[in-house]
C-alpha cells in the first residue's frame, strides 16, 4: 500500500530494532572551480519576507553550527563575509489513490432443483485507499561576493528532499541540512541517494536547537 511504500523507501528504513535510517534525495550544481575553501567566510541569510521568520533563524542556526561542525570560517558579518548562503525551505502535498481488498457480506436468494432459500455469502472487493504524502524540501544557494564591484555571483545550489507520510518539516530539516552542507560547493552531476542514520552525531547536534 501507498504509506507502507513510503514509510520503507524514504522515511524510516528502521530494519535490524537500531536507530533507523533516512533517505535524502540530493541535487548539487557548481561552477567553482575549486572546492570552498574552509578559511573563506562564510554567511548565512535570512529571508526578510518569509512569511516565518522564527523557523528561518532557527534553520540560521542550524547551518552555522552544521557550517562550524564542517570546519568552515563563519563571517563576523555579512560585509565581511566571502560567500553568502541563502536558503528556502518548505513542504508540498500531492494525494495518492491505492485499492487495498475489503471483505463484504451480501445475502441473496438461494434456487437450486425443487429448493429455494435465502442464504448469506462473503466476497472482497478493492475499496479506494486515499493518502497524502508530502516531500519536505531544501534549497541552498551560494554566492560569492566581489568587495571591488559590490556584486554577488551564484556559484552552488543544493537541492534536497525527502518525502514522508506525515507533515515533520522541523524534523526533516536537520537531515536536509546535513545533506546539503556534506556537499557544499559539489557538483553531483546526477541526483544521488543519501542515508542518514537516525544517531548521526551531526544530527543530534543540530536537533538540540529550537
């Protein structure tokens, strides 16, 4: 059935009674040519306009930490900074129809040579399942800041996801960010799949925050 799919698949893969496991499907597009270097510092922005802007500091939070945990230099502020990381997080629905069989009892008139009666039977039919399903997502952008010309240029974004059977998108976030910041600056290439363990250190770091 459609939750059991998703639960095995992409949220918890929970298989020998240990910690379970979470899979992250990531994106990352780059045009450096060099990775980032760690002694270059580095923000992170922000969204003034967003419509929560308690959960945005509160992801603030966590990519500087995960950042520091990285070892790479946080800027003392934004005008000092070398790169620049803005982000937009979120969640979207999308309702899903499977069929699972369901017992029903009918009764009816029996004829059957020189008798007649009246008689019960049971039999299945496929009844419609509805499910809603949600993918949290993450979007990361790198810019690099040019001090001379006042001007920022996109050089990395990082797109991740996972989807779950539930609406968990303070939870999701922390494997989100943990993803996006393992591959800060790579380009993938292709998406890739990738598991988080439930006890990652990094995880348990971040998740102490609001």
């Amino acid at each position: 059935m459609t939750r059991t799919l998703a639960g095995l698949s992409l949220v918890a893969l929970a298989a020998t009674g240990c910690s379970p496991s979470y899979r992250v499907e990531f994106n990352g597009y780059s045009e450096l040519a060099e990775p980032v270097s760690r002694q270059a510092p580095i923000c992170v922005a922000t969204d003034p306009n967003a419509e929560n802007l308690i959960f945005q500091r509160q992801v603030q939070t966590k990519a500087q930490r995960l950042l520091q945990g990285e070892g790479y230099t946080l800027a003392e502020s934004p005008e000092k900074a070398a790169y620049e990381i803005v982000f937009r997080v979120g969640t979207t629905t999308h309702e899903v129809v499977d069929r699972r069989p369901t017992p029903e009892m009918r009764a009816g008139f029996l004829y059957g040579g020189y008798s007649r009666g009246f008689g019960f039977g049971h039999t299945t039919y496929d009844a419609p399942y509805y499910d809603t399903l949600y993918r949290q997502w993450l979007v990361l952008r790198l810019f690099r800041n040019d001090h001379q010309t006042q001007q920022r240029h996109l050089v990395w974004v990082g797109e991740a996801a996972m989807r779950t059977d539930r609406p968990t998108l303070r939870q999701a976030v922390d494997y989100l960010l943990v993803v996006c910041i393992e591959h800060l600056g790579i380009d993938t290439r292709e998406q890739i799949t990738v598991r988080i363990e439930g006890n990652d250190p990094r995880v348990l770091d971040i998740a102490s925050e609001p």
